[in-house]
C-alpha cells in the first residue's frame, strides 16, 4: 500500500488540509475555516474533522496513512509538541496539539512551526529543491522566516529562530510591534506597504492613490498603482525591496546559504521589488556567496506548508 | 598510549602550535614568527618544523599523535583542505595546505577557517562550553565569527558563513573595504574604535586623546583613556557596544543561540562596551531568546585556535 500522509496548515482565517504522498504530490485537499475567536477546543474539534476527513480518502482510495503534520503560527514546544503561544489564534496558550491529535488517530504526529513548515515545503517540492541549505522568507501581513540549513529546519535553543522579519535593517527606523525599531518587518510587509504609502499621502505627495483614507488601503491596491506608473506607489515597493536586500545580504553573509526563497501573498509583487533588492544585494553581500545564492520567488503558495507538514512525516 | 593531536594556529604574525590532548589540556606549546612576505613555502616549511617538533615532544613523553588540525585566515576548500586564498598571508593561493601536512607527516589532518577554529575552541573549553549552539565573534582589526549549530561549525555552501564583522548595522555608515556600507566591522573593530576617535579629534571634540596625530592613536590608547574618565574614549567604546549589540540581538533573533562568545583583542576592552551592547540587545531582541542566550567574553585567548583546531582531530 502507498504510504501517505496529511498535512495540516493552521492559518488564522483557514485550516488547510493536505493529503500528500512520498513523492510530494497533493492527492487529496480540504479547507475550513479557523474561526479563531470561537478559542482552541473549537479549532481542534475543526483540525480533527479534517484530518478525519482525509484519513477517510487515503482508506478509500488504499493508501495507508504513515501520520499526520502540522504547521502552526506562533512558538512551538518541539520535544512534546505543545503550541506555547500563537499571536494569531486567541487563546492558545500551552495547547498539546501533539498528543491530542495522537490520541484521536493513533498516528505518529509531527507539530511544526507554520513558517519552518513553509520552508520545508519549498525546500521539499517548490523554489527550494535541491538546495542543501536556504532561508526562505513569507511576506504577508508580517515578515515570517524559516531556515533550513543541511537539509534540516533549524530551530535555535527555544525553537524560536528564524525571525527574519525582526533583523534590524534601519537602527533609526520606525517602532516594531516586537518591541524593536527599523524591522525588516516594518518596510518590507504588506502592512509596510500600506503605512508607508500613507504617510507618504498624508504628507500630501501626489499619487493616484490620494483618495484613499487611512483604513481603506490595501497593499494590492499599491501594487495595482505601482504597475500603472504612480511614482509615489513604485517608490514604496523598491524601499520595501531595498530594506529586504540588505536583510537578504546580511543572511547570504551570515550563512552563505544555497538559496532564498521568498513567499507569502506580497512576493506576487515580484517585478515591483526584485530590482531593488537585487542591487542591494550587489552592494552589500560578498561576491562568491552572493554569487552562490539564488534569490527566488516561492512556487507552491498555499500548498507550501501542508507540502512542509505531510513532508516531515512521509518524506 | 594517551591520544595527542597537535593543533596550528596560522596567524598573519605569528604561528603557534599546541600539544593537546582528548579532555582539552594544552601539553606543550610552540611558536614561530610567520614572515608571511616571504612566501607560502617558507611559511609551509615553518609549518611543517613546529609541528614537528610537537610530534618529537609527544613521542617523548609517550604520547600518540591521532592527527594534526590547522586554522587558517581565509577561505578554505573544506573537501580538499587547500586555502583559496588568505587576505593575511601574502601569496597564499590554492595552497593544497592539507596534503602538505598529510604528506610530510602521514597523519590525518583537518583544515578550518580561523575563526571557525577560535569558535570550534571556546565551545569546547571556552566560555562556550555545554553550549550546542553559539556565536563566537572576534574583535581585533576587523571583526570575525564562527557559527556553530548543533555542536557542529556552520561552513555554508563556500565555506563562507559567519562574517559577523559584514552584518548591515546601519545602512547609511561609513564604507567598508568589502564595498558594503555599515558593516558591524567599521564601529566594532580596533581599527573602527580608533577611526571614530580620530574622526571625533579631527572635528575639534575635546580629549585627553587630542595630541594624537592620525597613524600614531591606537585602540589602546583610547581604552586607556576611557578608563580615565576621557569622555570622547567612552563615547566610542559605548557607541562600538551598541552597534555590536545591534548585530547580535539580529542574530539572536535569527539564530536563536544559547551563547554569544566574544574574543579577540578588544574584547580586554569588555566593561567599556557592555553596557550599551547589552541595552541594544534588550531593546531589539526577542525577550525568550534574548533571556536564553549568554553574551560572555572569551576566556581562551590566543589558545582559542590551537584548541578549536586540534579538537577537529581529538575531540
């Protein structure tokens, strides 16, 4: 019998379900919502239901289920598969999604940070194939970050590594949520893109974007002026690929890695930053590693981390 | 008979060559002038006779050599131990260092980077001890690292990873000699202590230190100052903490490392630096990783390297 195995993305808005085989191929697909706000018991009720769900299509179409990963938001008790805290999912603290999930299947249960997960995914069946080592970063609302060096996630001392998105790109920079000032995180996000093109607005630049009000503003919104030619709009992408160059050249100097992969729903903004960065790149990271290193867009979306789960189980 | 290994530490001045033994004990040591300008076969054969002369101690006091380890400024081919090239040893290129050594002495031999040997030494009776995963970063005229991951050096693909002294810690400073600008290495070196105070004196800022004419101020000097109560010295040294401090709570953020060790000759200059270093990282790190991590001095000196090296073959 073929051995497969499933996948589970946990997002804040969906949990993404996967059944994936040895090859990597995806064989089967679910999706709920999260529903985040209704707390953990719900969710995991939720998680339950789909993984159920999927084991069911494995059984039907004769495939045995070798075990179930998952890849979750927020800091993760590797040794027990406990989520310790998730920012994106209220009330998770101290949740055992591990031996919850052990308990309702009986199969072994790998719990993954959603970020490693990601990477793992590229790394496995997308932009990262073949590479030994890579550092792939998601741009979304924040800027997420896994590395994977030897082939392995790398994790750190409390399994919190990875934290691309809260390099110091700018000592002088605006104030991070984290705490920090000049992140990464805070010019190179969609978020980014919306604040820095509104404070570029309220200061009265011109652009075609001026009607907007702060709250109606969206980063594809910028995108959509950017590719028409609004200068204010192509000047914010290219700051938000300059910043993200000179955190790309810190980590090709730091870790002389094969390859990094950039995904997340503003790399769809590719054209827009990849100039910038790459000059960037040029400019402040030594030749032969930089040389060394493809800078990459991801090529799995959505898939990505359901791939990376069902990976570190069947793979 | 007791395991030996003797352990080479090939510096731009000096060479030093250590006796060492499996718990990490140095039996017998050795030194010898480099004279790099007279070229990589005279410096071999100085290589070739201090390891020798090792060889003869051990064999004396009935010891068995196991192998011979070799640190080496510059970039090295780690499949085949030849240094690519060495920016302190005057015509060092392709030098097939490792057959050299094999071939004189038949004994396995292992080359490292210098300053992954430094890292590779404190980890294992420094100040890194018990630590799987660390960074060690050497002050002295630039600034070298050394990542070691689950008790293992992180080469990267090249051999290139760890160029702390290359971090990005602000993207407007001062040009480096590597093209970049704002590396960590032009505020936290030796070189960069002295070209701020120099820079400071120049502009008329008051000091014990004014009577210094640039080429004759040394970074000891002004840690001298700075312990008199020179307050242009202190500012420099508090300014060179916090830079460094900006590049390590990045690489606590990325690395999530139980320890930063920090060597070289500036780091005499520690209570000068501490302060602001420490102030930076809590600022700008992650608190969980941050409170893991223990930034300490290093406490092998000049031994770091011999010890890193001949663990490579001992250990």
């Amino acid at each position: 019998m073929a051995k497969v195995a499933v996948g589970v993305d946990i997002g804040g808005t969906n949990l993404r379900f996967g059944l994936v085989d040895e090859s990597g191929k995806i064989l089967a697909r679910k999706r709920l919502l999260t529903k985040g706000q209704e707390g953990p018991e719900k969710v995991l009720g939720r998680i339950r239901d789909g993984i159920a769900a999927l084991i069911k299509t494995a059984s039907e179409s004769g495939h045995k289920v070798a075990g179930i990963g998952a890849g979750v938001p927020g800091i993760i008790s590797h040794k027990d598969g406990v989520v310790r805290f998730s920012p994106n999912l209220p009330g998770w603290k101290d949740v055992a999604l591990k031996s919850y999930i052990q308990r309702e299947f009986g199969l072994p249960v790998v719990v993954e940070n959603d970020a490693n997960a990601y990477a793992l995914g590229e790394a496995w069946q997308g932009a990262g194939r073949g590479a030994r080592s890579l550092v792939c970063i998601t741009l979304g609302t924040g800027v997420g970050g896994g590395i994977i060096l030897g082939g392995k996630v790398w994790r750190g001392a409390d399994g919190m590594a990875g934290e691309v998105g809260h390099i110091t790109v700018n000592p002088a920079g605006p104030k991070c949520g984290c705490g920090n000032t000049g992140c990464l995180e805070r010019y190179s996000s969609a978020t980014a893109i919306v604040e820095m093109t509104m404070n570029a607005l309220l200061k009265g630049k011109a652009s075609s974007l001026a009607n907007f009000k702060p709250g109606t503003l969206t980063s594809e919104a910028v995108d959509k002026a950017a590719r028409s030619g609004d200068r204010l709009a192509v000047r914010v992408y290219k700051d938000a690929g300059k910043y993200l160059g000179i955190a790309i050249a810190d980590l090709i100097n730091l870790l002389n890695v094969e390859k990094v992969v950039i995904g997340g729903g503003m790399a769809g903004a590719w054209e827009l930053f990849i100039g910038s960065l790459e000059a960037e790149v040029a400019r402040r990271a030594f030749a032969i590693p930089a040389g060394r290193c493809g800078i990459l867009p991801g090529t799995l979306g959505d898939d990505a981390g359901i791939l990376g789960a069902a990976g570190l189980v069947v793979k």
